[in-house]
C-alpha cells in the first residue's frame, strides 16, 4: 500500500497559478502511474492529468490541456500538477492517485488516493 500526501492547495484569482504536490511513502512508487483527479461540490470525481512510470508520458482532460502540466520526481517519490491560467471551474478538491496500469483515466483503475487538498479559485 502506498500513502499519498497532498500539499499546495488554496485560494488563488482567476488567471492565478498554484503547484500541487504528492509526496508518496514506501519504495514501489516507480511501479506506478501517478495522476491527479478532483471532485467539485455536487459533481462527480473527474480525471484531470496523468503519467506514466517513467515520466515520459502524460495525457490530460481536455478541461486543462495547455494550462496544467503533471510530473513526477521519482528520485523524491513525488508527483506535481502545475496548474496554470486558473478558472472558477477548476474549483475542486484535487486527488493525487495511483494505478498499476500504464495510464488511464478511469477512477477505478486507480488504487491508492490521497486525502485531497482544496483549491479554490474566486475573486
């Protein structure tokens, strides 16, 4: 079982930027993709970003593509989502996750979650 830890979340103006972090215990994180999910109030869990083992490959919601960036630091058992050009839609509680697939986008695929941390997007 791997813990996942969020951190870096909080209230930022539209057109803000904030850098999430997941810092991920035990010695298995190479052996997973990594990927963040995140659930509005009253709205279902949706997928946000995703990458492979190696880092080299990533895919993202089409909500987010050109303005977030994920990436992970295998080295420091770490996975980061650079948000960018932030909305009031991206108001959400955001989920670091794990998956013993290559990447997907499907919340079952995903096997350990964070707690989650909030970011909130309002002027």
């Amino acid at each position: 079982q791997v813990q996942l830890v969020e951190s870096g979340g909080g209230l930022v103006q539209p057109g803000g930027s904030l850098r999430l972090s997941c810092a991920a215990s035990g010695r298995t994180f190479m052996r997973y993709a990594m990927g963040w999910f995140r659930q509005a109030p009253g709205k279902e869990r949706e997928f946000v970003a995703t990458v492979n083992r190696s880092g080299g490959n990533t895919y993202y919601a089409d909500s987010v593509k050109g303005r977030f960036t994920i990436s992970r630091d295998n080295d420091k058992n770490t996975v980061y989502l650079q948000m960018n050009s932030l909305k009031p839609e991206d108001t959400a509680v955001y989920y670091c996750v794990t998956t013993p697939f290559p990447m997907s986008t499907t919340p079952a695929n995903y096997n350990n979650w964070g707690q989650g941390t909030q970011v909130t997007v309002s002027s």
